[in-house]
C-alpha cells in the first residue's frame, strides 16, 4: 500500500485507466506532465497490461513525483478501474482523460478558473480537437452544448460530454459512482445521474485532443457501445415522455434532430412532431433556468422550422407549424415572429393563402 501521509493534498487528480496502451501513452502522460496549473497528481491505474507500459509508467513516475501508479493484479476492466481511481484520489477534482488521448497546455487551468467562477457547476467538458492515429487534426473542433439546459436536453439521447475532457467534482462520483454493470456507455450512464445533483457546463474552447484509431474502444466494440447507448437513451425517453410508444427507429429519429442544425431533406411530419413533442414535456422538468429554456426553445424551433419545408404538402406544414405553437407562451411567439422575418412571413402566406 501507498505511503501517502507526508504528500500535500493536490486541488486535483488527473484520472487515467490504461490497458495495453504502450503505443499512444507517452504523449498523453507528457501531455499532463506540461500543463501550466501544476498543483495535481496523475493517477494511472494499470489495468494488468502485458505490453510496454508498466515500463513506460515506472520511467515516468521516476521523473515527475506528480505521478502516481496503482497496478491491477487483473484486468478489472475500465468502469471497474475508473471507480477504483475515484476512491483513490486525493484532488478534490477528478480530471479524466483517457491514455490514447492528451490534454492541451492550459486544459486544467482554464477549466478551473471556469469551476471557480461557477461553484454551481460539477461537471465541465470542453470542445475537443479530433484527431488521426499519426495525430493529424480535423479542420475544425467538436464542440458540445455549453448550457445546462441544453446539455440536459441532449442528454435524453445522445452524450454531451467528451469524457476524456471532463472534470468533475470528486464528492459527486463518490456518492454516485460509475455503474459497474456497465462495461460499455459508463459515462453517458453516469451523467444522467449526476446532473439530477449538480449543473453541468462546457467549455467552447477545445482543450483536449481526442485520437481517433482503429483499436480505440469506440471503434472496436462500436456496436456493443451503441446498443448500450440507445438502451440507455430509451429508458430516458420514456421517463420524460411515457405517453408514446418508443422504439429504436423514434430514438434515431430525435438524436438526427436534436444533434443536427440544418434539415436533411428526409424528416418525417411524425418526426417532427414527437421531437417537439418529447421537447415539451423536457420543459416541464424541475432545475431548467428559464433564460436558458427560452434560448433553447429558439433552436429547436430553428431546426422544426428548417424541417418544415421538407414535408409533403401544405397541410403537414400546417400541421408542423400548429405543432411549433404549441411550445407555449410569449417567448414561442417571439421565437416564431422571429424566424418568419426577412420575407420568411411573405412566404408562408403566400404558400398558405386560402387554406383553412
């Protein structure tokens, strides 16, 4: 067992679980090593990997006494390893990343300064840079929903948060741990928990880069994960809005909608209409900021409203519009007077003259 007792109590624990991760290790662990806030510890739970990096760990740990490295003596897998790590931190912060990812220079501080500013908030991720296996980056960063209500909103059936981008309050996954009975969806799992006790954030900044190869997890066990994850998505779903009758196909249907900002041509008027909806009874939910649901109710009806002409016929973009009213309210009328400016109403009464 560690001898901790003469070591200072860190403000915060990076977290990483690795297994086997030789070939991408180095660069997130130098990553970590060069970051501008320097008052952490870096636990690196070795989940009984046979390949290069326990060598790799014990090198590092020699040069930065930051460094901390707990070894499974077997493979506990990484829900398991994660909640190992969590019991096992000293920083009143956990900063997760995984170890074929790495962290930018000011990742930590700067998501600090953030959690310092807004006590309320614990749980903040970041936008994040995606990357190729020889550590080429897309054109552009992914970014995530930074509002609560909007993260809460696209919790119901997507993840809102790059996990290896997280930090979250270390109290918080103590009372509420990763659910050990899920190998995979742990963290998009986890979430849902926790912002039932806590306000989320993100950053739009991105401030980690995320690998992307071929035997990440993601890509490996692709179809376990998205099994995990629509089962998940299903449950929250129902629990919001238990009047219809869910199945994967509807699923699919309101993540397209809810992650996408401009119409694919293809939406359906049923939809549409259960994506709006399933955004209703959302609102009625207790904890959502007012001025952040009014924002919000904006954008969803942005996207109903580029869905609209997509429909067959007048009657569904009667039936579409009728449907984007009921959102309730002055803020919706607002909302809608607001899309049909700049010749956008012309049309629709041109479109709709004479019709009842």
């Amino acid at each position: 067992m560690e001898d901790l007792s003469g070591m200072s109590t860190p403000r915060v624990t990076v977290l990483t679980s690795v297994f086997n991760g030789g070939a991408y290790l180095e660069p997130a662990i130098a990553a970590i090593h060069r970051q501008s806030f320097t008052d952490f510890e870096f636990l690196l739970i070795d989940d009984a990997s046979t390949d290069a990096t326990p060598a790799l760990l014990a090198e590092w740990a020699c040069r930065d006494p930051r460094i901390r490295v707990v070894r499974n003596d077997s493979n506990l897998g990484l829900t398991r390893s994660l909640n190992k790590g969590v019991r096992l931190a000293r920083g009143a912060w956990i900063a997760r990343q995984d170890a074929d990812d790495w962290s930018l220079p000011e990742r930590l501080e700067r998501q600090l300064a953030h959690l310092d500013a807004h006590p309320e908030v614990g749980v903040l991720g970041t936008a994040a840079w995606w990357v190729d296996a020889q550590g080429n980056p897309e054109p552009k960063p992914r970014v995530q929903p930074v509002e609560h209500a909007e993260i809460r909103w696209q919790l119901l059936c997507a993840n809102p948060f790059f996990h290896t981008s997280v930090m979250l309050a270390r109290e918080l996954v103590l009372a509420c741990p990763y659910d050990e009975s899920r190998r995979f969806g742990q963290d998009f799992d986890l979430w849902g928990r926790l912002l039932t006790r806590t306000r989320g954030g993100n950053l739009a900044e991105p401030l980690v880069c995320c690998r992307r190869h071929g035997g990440r997890v993601s890509a490996v066990h692709f179809q376990r994960q998205q099994g995990m994850a629509l089962e998940i998505a299903l449950d929250r779903c129902r629990g919001v809005c238990p009047g219809y009758a869910w199945h994967g196909k509807r699923v699919a249907a309101v993540r397209g909608l809810t992650l996408s900002e401009w119409s694919s041509g293809g939406e359906s008027l049923e939809d549409l209409r259960l994506w709006l909806g399933l955004f209703r009874a959302f609102g009625r939910q207790e904890g959502l900021d007012p001025q952040e649901m009014g924002r919000l109710r904006r954008r969803v009806l942005r996207r109903a409203w580029r869905g609209l002409s997509g429909l067959a016929g007048v009657g569904e973009r009667i039936r579409l519009l009728r449907e984007m009213g009921r959102l309730g309210g002055g803020a919706v009328a607002g909302a809608l007077a607001e899309l049909l400016r700049d010749g956008a109403g012309r049309r629709i009464r041109e479109r709709f003259s004479g019709v009842s």
